[in-house]
C-alpha cells in the first residue's frame, strides 16, 4: 500500500456506554506510512476509539474500515495478523517469563497444530531485542515494573508482525531514555511500512515523531492536522482549558508550555 492511502478510516463512528454516549460522529483517517497522535483530556473518547478499532467495542452509529474492508468483515485471526494494540496497561495474571509473552504474538501465525518454528522464535527474539528487553527474557513478568511491562508489550506486538499498530499512551510508565526509544522505534516502523494510531498526552513528544495530531473533546473531533497547524495557544486554551505558549526547540520542534496561574 503506497504511502498516503487510507488504512484505518472511522466514518461517522459513535459510541456509548450504557446510555452514555462517549464519541459523537467521529471521522478520522490514519494513512499508510503515518504516525497519528490521539490527544485531548481524559474522558475525552480517545480509548474507546480504540475499542472500536479493535472490536472490542461495536459502534453504535457510523463505520470503520481496515485496509479498505469493513472492519466486521474480519475474523479474529485474520484481523489479528493485520492490527496489534498496545494497551496502556495489561494485567497479566500469570507467571509467564518475558520471552514466552513476547512469543504469544506470533498466535495468530501459527499453523493448524498451533506449534511455533524456528522462524516464530527469531521473530519473537528480534522483538525483544528492537524493544531493548533482551536481558530480560527470561525474568517472570508478574517481578517487572509498569515500565519494563510496557515494554514487554511493545514487543508481544512487535512479533504479531501487524500492518496497523494501536498504541495507548505507550510511553506512560517510561524513563526519559525508553520514551525516546520507543517514540523512535515507531518512526523506524512506519518507514519500514506499518501505520501507528497513538494515543498521548505528552504532546511535545507528539510534535517531534507524530505526522499529524488529532485533538478530542467531549467524545467530538476538533482539530486534525500537522503539529503547527494543531498546537496552538487557542486549541490548548479550547481543549484542555489551560494557557500555554508555543515554544520552538533548536530542532525546529514545538514544545507546548504550560502558564501557571
């Protein structure tokens, strides 16, 4: 798929909890070859837009289409090989070790007998290494911080080999070094081919490796495009209810600068 086509379009798309309703007609589209950031306040909407990307939660109203067939269209193996997701933090119950985490992201590779081969092993093991947990492949993910688990699912999703990567907040739980690692391992992978819908508050670090931003509020899209078109002292004031200014880093990127009262 050359660059600039859809591969993940929400047309339209609401969605409710109960008879809450949390998004309100939503029309976005993620493009092959483009990292775009969901940002916007908390209960805005940008986690169940995730939910509807990943089926797991049904629109009540509009449409979403993966690869250019209706989502629905997709059995969960076949949408598996195509979309990972990133949640921004996955309870795992078990005492699996890292490495046997990791290798589940090959499930929906594997052959009929469900055995994983030699090439399912190298994928698994040149995910870790991407994510920089090498050294910890061995150690029980149930004796790991909130970070180096996020990590570890950076890398589950890595070996899934997907299309379409959904990450939410994956740089939440980070020191400053694995945020600019993973934020750069998303770049690498988009070059390599993939699409990345990222959710973020770290705003700065969406205007250096994010193409375009999309601001939500209230369950409503507000503003989608290019870093300096959306953060603006105006959108910040009307999203999040703040005063900021806009600084410009000696990279040429925009820093958003909050004003104390």
């Amino acid at each position: 798929m050359s660059a600039g086509q859809a591969v993940l379009a929400f047309q339209g798309v609401s969605a409710a909890a109960g008879s809450r309703e949390i998004l309100r007609g939503v029309t976005l589209t993620l493009h092959a070859g483009e990292v775009l950031t969901l940002a916007g306040p908390n209960g805005a909407g940008k986690t169940t837009l995730f939910r509807v990307a990943s089926r797991v939660l049904r629109p009540s109203g509009g449409s979403v289409s993966l690869l250019g067939r209706p989502l629905e269209a997709y059995s969960r193996r076949e949408l598996a090989r195509v979309l990972a997701v990133v949640p921004q933090d996955a309870t795992i119950a078990f005492p699996f070790r890292v490495a046997e985490v990791v290798l589940m992201g090959r499930s929906p590779h594997l052959g009929t007998l469900g055995f994983e081969t030699r090439a399912d092993l190298e994928r698994a093991s040149d995910a870790m290494r991407r994510a920089g947990i090498e050294s910890l492949a061995d150690r029980c993910v149930l004796e790991l911080s909130g970070g180096e688990r996020q990590l570890v699912l950076l890398a589950r999703a890595l070996a899934q080999d997907p299309r379409v990567l959904l990450l939410d907040e994956p740089t939440a739980h980070l020191d400053l070094r694995h945020r600019v690692r993973v934020a750069a391992l998303v770049r690498e992978l988009v070059r390599e081919g993939r699409s990345a819908l990222v959710v973020s508050h770290d705003l700065g670090l969406a205007a250096r490796s994010g193409d375009r931003i999309a601001l939500l509020r209230g369950g409503e899209l507000h503003q989608v495009g290019t870093p300096r078109e959306v953060l603006t002292p105006a959108n910040m004031r009307a999203i999040f209810d703040v005063e900021t200014e806009i600084l410009v880093a000696t990279d040429g990127a925009l820093q958003v600068v909050p004003k104390l009262s």
